[in-house]
C-alpha cells in the first residue's frame, strides 16, 4: 500500500502548554503540525507552507484570530485554506457568529471534545489529500493530453509525408513510364523500318550515311535510358546510405576539361556557348566517377533551363578545397525556390517542360556531401543561376 503524503496543520495560541497540548491531540503519521505563537509567526508559516487546516485561537494579544482570519481570506495564497476558531470565551461575547462571519468553517469551545477535534482534523486532513490527488491526476490528464496531441501532430506528419510519398511513387512511376517509351518507341520504330525493307535490300535506310546517322540516334538513346536508370539506382542506394566513393588522387582540371569536351554536342544543340575556366591543375583526393557526374549534372541542367543561353564553366583552388561554378544566363530561379530545387524528382517549372527525372541536382548536392563539399545556388528571377561546387582537397572528412 502506497504511503500517504505528508499534511501539514497549522494551530495558534499565544499559550505555549496550549500548543503542547492541542498538538498532542491532533498528532497522527504523515500529519506535520506547526506551532505559531501569534498572527505574525503564522503569516510568515502561512507564505511557505501549503495547509490542509489552520486552527486559531481567538483571543491573542496584537493581532487577534478574527484579524488573522480576514488577513488569510485576503491573500490569494491562504485564501483557500479551511479555519476552525477556538476560545475559552461564554457564548454570550457571540464570538461564534463573529468566526463564521470571518471566514471560519467552524467554532470550538474549550475545553475541547478530544474525539470532536481529532474527527474534524481527519476530515480535512482527508479532504486536503483527497482534493491534492485529484490536483495530480487532473494534471496527469493534462500532461497525457498534451503528449497525446503531440503523438496525434506527428501522425498526421507521418500520413502527410505518406501521402506524399505515395503520389511522389506515383508521379516517379509514370514519369519513369514516360521517359522510357519515348526513346523505346523510336528504337521500335527504327527497328520495323530496317525489317520492312531488309528484303529488298536496296533501301536507302541501308546507306552508310543513313546507318551512320541511326546509329548516333540510337547510342543517344540507349544512353538517355541508361542514364535514366542510373540515376534511379543513385536514388535507391542514397536511400539505403549505400552511396559509396572511392576517392584516389586525381587532377580535377583535366576532369573538367574533359567533361566540357563530352557535353559540348549537347550544349551545342542547345544553343549554349560553353566558356572555360581552369587553371592547368588541381590536384586532389575525389571519386573521378561522382565528381563527372557533379558537373555533367550541372552542365546538363544549365544546357536544359538556358537553352540558347551563353554557359560558363570555372575551377579555381584556394583554402584547402577547390571551387567549381557553373554560372548560367536563364530565367533564373526565386530564392524560395532554392531548397526545393535541390529535392528528389523536381523539375522547376520551364514551359515547355524539360525531359529526366528531376534528380540532377539531387545527385550531385549528395555525391558533394559524400566527399564532405556541398552545393550551393545564387540565383533571383531573370538573372540566371550559379551553382558553386566545394570540395576539400584532401577528400573525404
């Protein structure tokens, strides 16, 4: 059985046997009983004690117990606590009337009925404790409520972003589907067209200059496909934390030189006029994979956003890690809009709209990460965007 909690009483009487006496009377476990000799020394008991009952005597020298008593119902503090009034006084001073008209709850005579006071204490004592733990559990209810609104916010989180996922799964799904049947459909059309006319033999579509020019549709094609799966299993493993580097020391300067030279057909096409910037070397500890696939993102995406549009490309070194900018001239992009660029499957919104999936930028702010860099945007509406590459010289942290 659990131990009940301590109460406290308080009596004053200016009488010290009085004190000695009434406490004796009263005294019971887990009852803490305080003695005041006069209405000061109960005030000061008063502000640091909670009290389940004051007892008073009514004729004290200075502040006698009906002052007390109107003085307690006049803090907010004391205002709640029960009083009983005792005096040695007849009936005919009235004093009884004057302690209910005090405050008081009740009025003893003495000598006092032991088994009177003894049951009138344990009745507030009770109802004290009574009135204490429904305090604690009302505040426990409070507390479960709170934690269970807590719970219930975060559920309704949980369901939002699986609802979003789900479309997010959804939209990937037939953006996927799309993205795929395009180059498919050519490669079936192709296909048909070679077989139709492979009996004949003299089809104009057999001719070196028209096989040669199918061949190049055909490998930009399967190229786009593969890229499409490739970058669909980087998603898969960032999700699982299995994007894995293996740094080695390598020139970065020649790497993007390189990639510069890989993406100028496609730039071309655009319309985009591709300017370098790079010192003879820079030299570091990177994954030569993950850091291709840095800039061709970055390049792909300006070629995509800027088409017609001049694109500048810049590698510089300073500080213990090296800096690329891919700085395009498009529509540029609305600061509220620079996280959410950065996101899995965004596109932006460019009319018409650009063909992928939407994980450029994704790929290539984590692959930086990997290698402890980053990926930032500066851009506003109509003033381009620039994109800044940070890696540490040494690789990965």
């Amino acid at each position: 059985m659990p131990q009940l909690p301590e109460v406290n009483v308080l009596i004053v009487d200016d009488l010290p046997e009085n004190l000695l006496a009434l406490e004796a009377l009263i005294r019971q476990p887990q009852l803490v009983v305080h003695q005041a000799g006069s209405a000061e020394q109960a005030l000061a008991l008063l502000l640091d004690h909670d009290f389940a009952l004051a007892i008073l005597d009514v004729q004290m020298p200075g502040m006698n117990g009906f002052e007390l008593a109107e003085a307690m119902r006049g803090t907010g503090k004391t205002r709640h606590i029960p009083i009983v009034f005792v005096s040695a006084a007849g009936s005919e001073l009235n004093y009884a009337f004057k302690g209910y008209e005090s405050g008081a709850i009740d009025f003893l005579q003495k000598p006092l009925d032991t088994h009177a006071v003894r049951s009138k204490v344990n009745v507030f004592v009770e109802l004290h404790r009574q009135r204490k733990l429904l305090k604690e559990q009302v505040a426990a209810l409070q507390q479960a409520r709170r934690e269970q609104d807590a719970l219930l916010g975060k559920l309704e989180v949980a369901h939002s972003e699986l609802e979003r996922a789900v479309a997010m799964r959804d939209d990937f799904i037939s953006l996927v589907t799309q993205e795929l049947r395009t180059p498919l459909n050519d490669l079936y059309v192709q296909t048909q067209m070679r077989k139709t006319h492979l009996p004949s033999g003299d089809s104009p579509a057999f001719a070196v200059s028209s096989a040669r020019e199918m061949l190049d549709r055909e490998e930009r094609q399967i190229g786009a496909m593969l890229g499409l799966i490739d970058g669909m299993l980087d998603v898969s493993r960032l999700r699982t934390g299995e994007l894995t580097i293996h740094p080695r020391p390598l020139d970065l300067a020649a790497l993007v030189r390189r990639a510069g030279t890989s993406h100028a057909a496609r730039l071309e096409a655009a319309g985009c006029e591709v300017t370098l910037d790079a010192p003879a070397s820079v030299q570091g500890v990177w994954d030569e994979f993950r850091i291709d696939q840095i800039i061709s993102n970055l390049l792909i995406n300006a070629a995509q956003h800027a088409p017609g549009q001049p694109v500048r490309l810049s590698l510089s070194s300073g500080d213990g890690e090296a800096r690329l900018v891919v700085r395009d001239h498009g529509p540029g992009i609305a600061p509220r809009d620079h996280e959410r660029v950065f996101r899995q499957f965004e596109r932006g919104t460019p009319l018409p709209p650009v063909p992928g999936l939407g994980l450029g930028l994704y790929i290539a702010q984590q692959a930086a990460r990997a290698h402890g860099g980053s990926v930032s945007l500066d851009s506003a509406p109509g003033e381009g965007a620039t994109f800044t590459v940070r890696l540490p010289l040494a690789g990965t942290p």
